[in-house]
C-alpha cells in the first residue's frame, strides 16, 4: 500500500506527523477523488477529513485509512488535536495556503512544521505498472483526438471549432476530462507557447499548433502536433524539420540515469545549431501523471535524474513573434535503456501537411 510506504518514509525522515491538503495527493494515497485533509501519524491509522458533501464517495472510494467529516470552523482544531496525539518531532506537510500555515503553526506551538513535498513526489514520479497503463490509455485517447483533428481541419474553421472536433473525438475515446485546456493557435498566434484558443479563422499557409490531454482514470497525457495547411514555405519547412530533429533526438537521449538538464540541452543544440536557439523559448519537458506538470523536469536547470517508471514529455519548440511557431510533443515513458513513445500520432512531414 501506498499509504503504509509513506510512513516507512516518515519514520525515516522524522516526520511523526504529515499533512496532506493537495486533492492528488489524497488520491494518491487513497484512492479517492473526495478531496480533504488526509493525516498521516505514526502509531495510528491515517485520518481522511472530508467534506459532509463527500463522504459517502469517501466512504465509497478511500481505502486504508479512516475517515470523518470536518466542519470549516473546527477543521484547524481538529488537525490539531490529531497532530498533537502523535507527539512528533516534525510536522511535515505537502503544501498549505500561508494563512492557514500561520493559523496551524499556532495551534501546534511548541512542535517543528515543514513543508516537504519532496517525499511525496519521490513516491509519484515512479509509476507502477497500473498507471501506466492508464496513462497509456490517456495517451491513446489523446492521438484519437488528433486524428479526429487531421481529418476534419479545413480553411475558415475557427480554432475553438478544431478543439471541439478533437475534444469530442477524446471524449468519445473514453477522456474522463481534459487534461487541461486545449491549445489550438493558429497563424501569428501559433508563436505564443500559451495560445488558448480563439476565434480565430484557419487561414491557407497557417501553422496550427495544437497542444491536447486527455484524462483515463485520474491520469494525464500531454500531446502536441503542429499542423500546416496548403504548401509550407521554406522556412515553415526548415523550422518543422528543426524541432522535429530535437524531438527525436531528445527522445533518444532518455534513459534512465541521465540528468533532466542533459536531455534539455540535446533539444536546446539541435535548435541552436539551426540558429534558433533564441526562440525555444521554454524547457523542454515536464513529469506527467495524476496532473499535467509534475516532477521531475527536462530543463536548463534541472538537477532531477531520470529513473524506470518516470514519464515525462519531450516537446522542444520554436516561436518567432509575427511568423508563427512549431512545437513538437510527446509523452515517454523512460526505461533502463530507452524511453518508449505513449503517444503514437504520426510527427513526420506527411502526417502534418494537410
Ligand atoms: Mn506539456
């Protein structure tokens, strides 16, 4: 159980006590998507404080722990109380709002409160095989989506019309939700990495970069294609080529043992060797799981060392204000030697061109 492995955690660290507040966590943990406070002490069975409105899908969903209500007025006391039962040495908790940290720190006078989120991402950047395979199907959900995009993107459509042909091709799939709003930018808007999606009319000559998830069972995929409608110019040519090179170099650079920092600068060289190196403007890719950004992180920073069972994305991109922009992105799962692609839409040439 997952829940009995972050005890073994907290006893190694210290942590007598932790506080879990993140809705991801607590699903993580136990299985439900009731939201609340869930309370790991050493000593006594973990405490899962819901809403009156969600207890019975606690009572329905949550395993491993007990579970109660909690009035608004009393909830800090009643953490308290719970906290204080266990006489720890440190508090840890996953995140809190800094009001309700400083009303909490009050109330726990005397004992030591630490954020450390650290131990829990440790945990839920490894997937096991269940997750994996939902995010599999996340990622599957999301390449019907694109294909639904493929065969029904015409000139004139505007871009919430092309997110609608692709969100209800995922929906149609199996998506429980999106896994975040979709991307559709098209023209001069496809150089925002953040586009939205407007209403804005698909034009001849156009670069389209969509950028989609879907959620399967509480967990994400992360896909983008950049579609080209009519003949690419040679420039819109030379940029695809560019990212889809670092794209696949990247890929090939995931493995495990190898630093986040160092898939990044793969991408980052194909790109600058191209001399665009000014216009990747991003990190190359981000942990994706229960949410769409998670542990661990392919950047110029990142000091995160890959391992069996993380997935992450790999989406270099290039964005030239008033021209347009091409991004490229898959989600991986990385192994011993070697990632494996979870989404599978066509990225050469022929499959964009439209
Ligand atoms: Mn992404």
């Amino acid at each position: 159980m997952r829940i009995g492995k972050l005890r073994e955690v907290q006893e190694r660290e210290g942590l007598g006590a932790y506080i879990l507040t993140r809705t991801p966590n607590v699903l993580y943990y136990t299985g439900s998507t009731s939201g609340g406070i869930l309370i790991s002490t050493l000593g006594e069975e973990p405490l899962l404080l819901v809403s009156r409105m969600n207890l019975e899908m606690a009572r329905a969903e949550a395993k491993g722990c007990e579970i109660a209500t909690y009035e608004r007025k009393t909830l800090l006391r009643d953490i308290a109380e719970r906290v204080r039962r266990a006489d720890p040495k440190i508090v840890g908790f996953d995140e809190l709002r800094l009001e309700t940290f400083l009303k909490l720190r009050e109330r726990l006078e005397g004992f030591r409160m630490e954020a450390k989120p650290e131990i829990i991402w440790e945990m839920r950047r490894i997937k096991d095989e269940e997750e994996v395979s939902r995010i599999r199907k996340a990622c599957e959900i999301a390449d019907a989506g694109m294909e639904a995009v493929r065969s029904s993107l015409k000139i004139g459509m505007r871009e919430y019309e092309v997110a609608a042909e692709l969100e209800y091709a995922m929906r149609r799939a199996g998506a429980e939700s999106l896994a975040f709003e979709t991307i559709v930018g098209s023209g001069p808007r496809s150089a925002y990495p953040h586009a939205g999606c407007r209403d804005r009319r698909i034009r001849e000559g156009d670069l389209i970069v969509i950028d989609a998830g879907a959620t399967y069972r509480g967990y994400r995929s992360d896909i983008t294609r950049t579609f080209i409608i009519g003949r690419p110019s040679e420039e819109q040519r030379r940029i695809y080529e560019t990212v889809l090179e670092a794209n696949e170099r990247a890929l090939e650079g995931i493995r495990e043992g190898v630093k986040g920092r160092e898939v990044d600068a793969i991408a980052r060289e194909v790109i600058t060797k191209a001399g665009y190196g000014e216009f990747f403007t991003h990190s190359l890719g981000h942990g994706v799981g229960l949410e769409v950004h998670e542990p661990p992180s392919l950047s110029k920073e990142s000091e995160d060392i890959l391992k069996t069972g993380n997935i992450v994305t790999d989406e270099p991109g290039i964005y030239i204000t008033g021209k347009g922009g091409v991004r490229i992105e898959d989600t991986v799962l990385v192994r011993k030697d070697g990632a494996e692609r979870l989404t599978r839409f066509g990225k050469s040439l022929e499959d964009i061109i439209l």
